[in-house]
C-alpha cells in the first residue's frame, strides 16, 4: 500500500513536470545575458541553499537545467568548520541561519568539486569569502584559475566575525575588497550587498565604480530568536541571518534603490529574498532585477525552479512581451508624496 503511494507520487511528480516543461521558443523568452554569460532562464539557486551545485540533484525531478546559474556555497582560503549549533532556526514566513561559512576551502573546491559538475548544464558561480581583503582575493585569484563561469564577492554575510557585513557595511572598505578581487581575475565580478547598512545606494555606486560587473542583491538580514525557557538566543552565534518571505519586501526595495545606480552603468542585478513563486520573481524584475534567486524556498520545495519559469513564460505571452529583459526596471512609480509619511 505505503509501495503504490510512493509510485503514484512519482507518477505525480513526473506528469507535472511533463504539464510545465518549456519549449524551444518559450526558452528563447527566458533567456538572459548576465555580465556576457548565457542564462538559459532568468533563475540562480543561491549560495549556501543548494551545496557545492550537487546537492539537489539527487532529488527526483531537479535539474540543473532549470536554472540560468548556481552559486556555490561560500568559499574561503582554508577549510573552515562553521558555528556552534543550533545553526537554524524556522521563524514565522522565514528562517534565521548561522552556517558561519562551513567549507572545506578553496583548493578542495577547485581540485576536487567542481570536476564532478556538470557544466553543460547551467553556469556556475563561485561565492568568495575572506577575513582579509588578501583574503578575498586569493580566492579570487585562485577561482580565476578554474572553470568557474563568475565569481560573486560576499561582502555581506552576517554570520562571521570577521570580513563579510563587516567590510560590506562601509562603503570604503567594500570598494577596497572589489578592487582587490578586480585586480584577481578577468571572469566577470558580481558583489553581493548587504540590506544592514544606511545606505545601499551609495555602496552599489562605490561597487561598481571599483569594477563590479554585477549585483546581487539582497543578502539576508540580521535577526534574532529567545528560548523564553533557557533565556539563550535559540541560535548558537547568538544572531543570524533572516531569510525567506519575511525579507521580500525589503528586498524589492533594495533592488528599486539599487537600479536606479545601476541603470546607468548597464550593471545588473541579481534579486533575491523570499522569492518562491513565479509572480515574486515578477516583481523583482520589474523592479530592476535582470536575473531572480530562489534560496530558502528550495528547502521546503526543491521543484520549485520548473514551476518559476512556467509561470513567468505564461506571464510575458499574456503581456506580449517576446523577451523578459524587455520586462526589467519597467516599474511606475506613482506621483510622489509631497511629505514622507509612511502612516
Ligand atoms: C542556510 C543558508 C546559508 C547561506 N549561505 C550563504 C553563503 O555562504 N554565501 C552567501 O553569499 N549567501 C548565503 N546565504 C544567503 C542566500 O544566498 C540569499 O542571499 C538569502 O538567503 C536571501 O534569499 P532567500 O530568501 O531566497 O533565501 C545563505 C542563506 C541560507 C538560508
């Protein structure tokens, strides 16, 4: 009985990615140029959500295929073993992580993981980390030397206590830490800015005045759950990164903020934060984004990614619109309040 409930599942599973697989020409609609690089569609699975690029896989029905890149998890010079746990927390549309950039360092990564990828299928991207701008670019300069497609620079990672938010919040040492890694590598350069800072704006100027080729754009924010029983933090650095549905709307804002810097320079974005249905992704794109990434929705739904993309297909050929770079930054602003007041 429990056998026949497994295979109809599967049969369910099948039949439903039969109903919502893409044409040649729908394809075509979701084609992306990033930084000179091909994206098959506009989706890229988010750096800590998905492993080195193999983790899903292994689950039935996930394809790499599905997304136009995939971000590795963040990598730095030497192996590093990660927080105290508990590392995660569920909060309500959301959850808090304090991974504290567990990897096993940027040779291992190089020599022995990504020869097990397949890199006909998607674009890969690298996700450097440091606590030294040297740092960051070594790895920098080590990826250089890889098949790597990118290289995305987190300056924005709440959960270390060195490098990361800290050089990502001020402006100054951002630029120094983009410089740097400029300076490492010819591949294009996407940085990764932090939503825990005054003024997000100033920092995507500073970026891409330093040789950033793209943005990601937003990193999670900072967050804190109370066990009322112990009175401890429930996560074991006390603090953590919020992310899921709870940041979207902070997200969007940061994408609109950041666009209207990047618009100018042809730099695009990568939005991400919450985003786990087809109109999510919509939005950010209308907002600025050229590119969408699905992080924390892969945990509760790892066939998330073919479901996107048929939703945005079935959006553009509703709007008429062949391609969906024509969609990007087209957001209205309405007439502007004479005051602030958000009352
Ligand atoms: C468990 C977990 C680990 C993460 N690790 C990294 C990381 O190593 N490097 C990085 O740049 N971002 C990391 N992030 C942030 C995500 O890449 C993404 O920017 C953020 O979660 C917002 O997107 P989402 O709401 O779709 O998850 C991590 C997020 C989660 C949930």
């Amino acid at each position: 009985m429990q056998l026949r409930g497994v295979f109809l599942r599967f049969k369910q599973t099948i039949m439903n990615s039969q109903s919502i697989a893409l044409g040649t020409n729908e394809r075509a609609m979701l084609s992306v140029n990033f930084c000179g690089l091909h994206f098959s569609t506009p989706l890229v699975l988010l750096s800590g959500c998905v492993g080195f690029g193999e983790e899903y896989t292994r689950v039935v029905g996930f394809s790499n295929r599905d997304a136009g890149a995939v971000c590795l998890k963040g990598t730095t010079e030497k192996p590093r073993l990660g927080n105290e746990p508990h590392r995660i927390a569920e909060t309500p549309s959301g959850m808090l992580n304090a991974i504290g950039l567990q990897n096993p360092g940027a040779r291992k990564v190089i020599d022995e993981l990504l020869p097990q990828l397949d890199f006909s299928e998607t674009c890969f991207i690298a996700n450097v980390s440091g606590a030294t701008i040297e740092e960051y670019a070594e790895v920098t300069r080590l990826f250089d030397d890889s098949p790597i497609h990118a290289i995305e620079i987190n300056i924005s990672c709440p959960n270390v206590k060195e490098g990361g938010v800290a050089f990502g919040n001020d402006p100054d040492m951002s630029a120094r830490v983009v410089e740097a890694c400029r300076a490492a590598t010819s591949k294009p350069l996407i940085t990764k800015l932090s939503p825990n800072q005054t003024d997000i704006a100033e920092n995507a100027r500073r970026c891409v005045d330093a040789g950033s080729d793209g943005l990601a754009v937003i990193n999670t924010l900072m967050g804190m759950a109370v066990d009322i029983e112990t009175r401890r933090p429930v996560i074991g650095n006390n603090q953590g990164g919020l992310s899921g549905p709870a940041i979207k709307p902070i997200a969007l804002l940061k994408v609109h903020e950041v666009y209207n810097v990047c618009k100018h320079h042809g730099v695009p974005i990568i939005g991400q934060g919450g985003i786990t249905t087809a109109e999510d992704a919509l939005e950010f794109i209308i907002a600025g984004a050229s590119a969408v990434g699905v992080g924390t929705a892969l945990f509760y739904d790892p066939l998330v990614c073919p479901k996107i993309n048929r939703g945005i297909v079935e959006y553009l050929k509703r709007h008429r619109i062949s391609n969906l770079g024509e969609l990007t930054g087209t957001l209205v602003l309405n007439a502007p309040a004479t005051e602030i007041c958000t009352g």
